[in-house]
C-alpha cells in the first residue's frame, strides 16, 4: 500500500512545486533603473503581475489593498560584512469607493483617482522618480549591488483579510527579488 502511495504523493509535490514555478515566472521585476538626478539617487522599476480571483474581488468591494515595495542597496567588503547603503520601503494603498464609483491609488497622504483597478495598479507597476538617496552618501567609481521587490503586504490588510491571506494562495503575490549593479561616475555629478 505504502509503495502504490508514494509515487502519487511524489506526483502531488512536484505539481504544487510546478504551480508555484508558474506564479513567480508571472509575477517579476522586468526592468530597474537607477537614476542620478539633482544629487539624488532615484530608482525607475517595471514590475510584472496580475491581481485576479479573491484579491481582485475584495478589492472591487471596498477593501483597500497594499503593496510594499522593497529596497536594498550594499556595497561589498572582503574584510566584513557588507555595508548596507541603502533600505528602503515604499508601500501604496489601493482602495475603491463605491460612492464615487471611484478607485483610489497612493503612497503616503498623497491618493490620486483613477478609473478602473488596473489603471490604478499601473502605478505600482511603473515606478518612476522614487529617491532612495543622497548622492553624499554614495561613493564615485564603486560598484554598488542592490536588489528590489514587490509584495502584497497582507500584514496592513483588517484582521479578517489576514487570516484569509494566511489561508489562500490569491492573497500570497510577491515577486522574486531581482538583482542589479551600478556605479556613480564622476561625469554624472558634473552640472
């Protein structure tokens, strides 16, 4: 019994392990740019995913949604550990408010209206111009080795959601951290 038990054990783990494989490669940072502009270091990122099933449902009844943005820039050492330049967090909240017909996206006190939920999450997806950084901080010629990613902080949802998020697989996106490499030439802090 236990023999004819174990191969289809084995075949239910690696289909799980295969549906996971298939939600990471659609849920991914496409593109990061670090920018220098003004004496600061601001980054540009493309980001890769989808809200669909319970999450999107929720949110098309009211309940507002939270994605974080994570951040990490070093700088490596042989000598200790890496020094952590940079680490930093951004987070915006989208909500719909059936009053207005109305969906709103922010990050901090400032909410913009939008039109639909996706248009709303256009701006999670494309972010643009967000400082990190000041370019004091950074030193020339050094290469830096940063990382960023972006989740759905279930941990600022109303506690009936957490618990739902604990237990579904739709409330679990996150993208898989996406590496990149840069260094501040002396040219780009020329006015």
């Amino acid at each position: 019994m236990l023999r004819l038990l174990f191969p289809l054990l084995l075949c239910l783990s690696l289909t799980a392990h295969a549906q996971v494989s298939v939600q990471h490669e659609a849920e991914r940072v496409t593109r990061v740019e670090p920018v220098i502009e003004d004496g600061k270091l601001y980054i540009d990122a493309d980001i890769d995913f989808s809200v669909n099933g319970d999450l999107r449902n929720a949110a098309e009844k009211g309940v507002p949604i939270y994605f974080t943005a994570d951040l990490e820039v070093v700088s490596k050492r042989w000598w200790w550990f890496d020094n952590e330049v940079v680490k930093e967090r951004r987070t915006w909240r989208i909500v719909y408010n059936a009053l207005t017909r109305q969906w709103r996206v922010g990050s901090s006190e400032l909410t913009l209206p939008e039109s639909s939920l996706d248009d709303a999450l256009s701006l999670v997806r494309n972010i643009r111009g967000w400082a990190v950084a000041n370019i004091e901080d950074l030193e020339v010629d050094k290469l830096y080795e940063g990382r960023i990613r972006l989740r759905l902080d279930t941990s600022l949802l109303a506690r009936p959601f957490q618990v739902d998020a604990f237990n579904s697989s739709a409330w679990s996106l996150a993208t898989p951290w996406k590496n990149f490499t840069f260094s501040i030439s002396r040219d780009a802090l020329q006015p």
